[in-house]
C-alpha cells in the first residue's frame, strides 16, 4: 500500500474516532445552595464542624432566610437574609485549618475568651480598637486534634445568647 493510501486510512480511523467520542457533559450541579460568586459547595469536612442545620435551629433562622454557603481554603461561610441589612454582613463563618501544634486555649492579643464547655467563647476586647472590631459579632473557639475550629457569627444573624447553642453543636 502506498503512503497516500496509509494516510487516507489513517484521517478516516482519526475522523471515526472523533465522531464516536460522546460529547462534552455539562458541569454537575452543586448539591447545595450556593451564595454570591462562589463556584462550589463547602468542603464537607470543614461543614461537619458545624452544619447549617445547627447554624439554623441555635440561631432562629430558617431555609427561607438561607441564602447559601461560599466555599473558600479552610472556610465554610453560611449566609442569611436579616431584614434590610447587607447579605455580606449577615453570616455565620466556620474556619477549620489542620494545625500540627494547636495549643489547648486561644491564644489572641486582642481579645479574651472565657471557656464554656469544651468551647472558648470571646468575651471581651483588650483594648477600645479592638471593641469597635467585635460590636457586632460573636466568636467561638474550640481545640481539637491537629486542627481548631474558629466560629465567627453576625449577631444579626445569631445573638450573643444563642452562643452556648452553637458551641454545643460544634464539632
């Protein structure tokens, strides 16, 4: 067989093969609800530290008030509809980094904590500045093996009352 016979029948088993590669699928869609610009689901593992589910019955809000979650490195950020307040302010934030050495309480300069439970709850600023930074949200903080998990809430999402519910839900 000549070259040209060769090449004839190799573009026609390359035009066949393309022909029979089944298209492009689209993308899956997320299995959760998705806020702002965000482009996938929170790490799962980092979620379990506190669920929505939790987020939703210790702070009084509902899947009507649920705007989505937004998925960053570490950080799972639950988001809430509050009345005429701004959508980005009005989160509950779960941030779980692994950690080799994670020391049994925080350790912050700024703010005090006092323990309730297995959980550190922020209590008061060290200094005017840093009260101005903590006006108007709540935090937790809990040690666990090779990883902390930092809670950060809107307290117009979730009151300061309602701290002792989400540090008994934490994980």
């Amino acid at each position: 067989m000549t070259r040209w016979g060769l090449a004839m029948i190799g573009c026609f088993a390359a035009g066949f093969a393309l022909a029979q590669t089944p298209p492009a699928q689209p993308a899956a869609k997320p299995n959760c609800k998705i806020y702002g610009s965000g482009t996938k689901c929170c790490d799962p593992a980092i979620a379990a530290h506190l669920a929505k589910a939790d987020v939703i019955s210790a702070c009084g809000q509902s899947e009507a008030t649920y705007l989505g979650e937004k998925a960053e490195k570490d950080t799972c950020t639950y988001y809430f509809k509050v009345g005429s307040e701004k959508e980005d302010s009005t989160f509950v934030q779960v941030f779980a980094p692994k950690q080799p050495n994670v020391p049994p309480a925080p350790n912050d300069p700024f703010f005090s904590y006092k323990k309730m439970g297995k959980v550190f709850v922020l209590d008061k600023a060290k200094s005017p500045k840093a009260q101005s930074m903590i006006q108007n949200s709540m935090g937790l903080w809990m040690p666990g093996k090779d990883y902390f998990v930092s809670v950060k809430a809107s307290t117009k999402v979730c009151a300061k009352t309602a701290a002792k519910k989400l540090a008994a839900a934490m994980k």
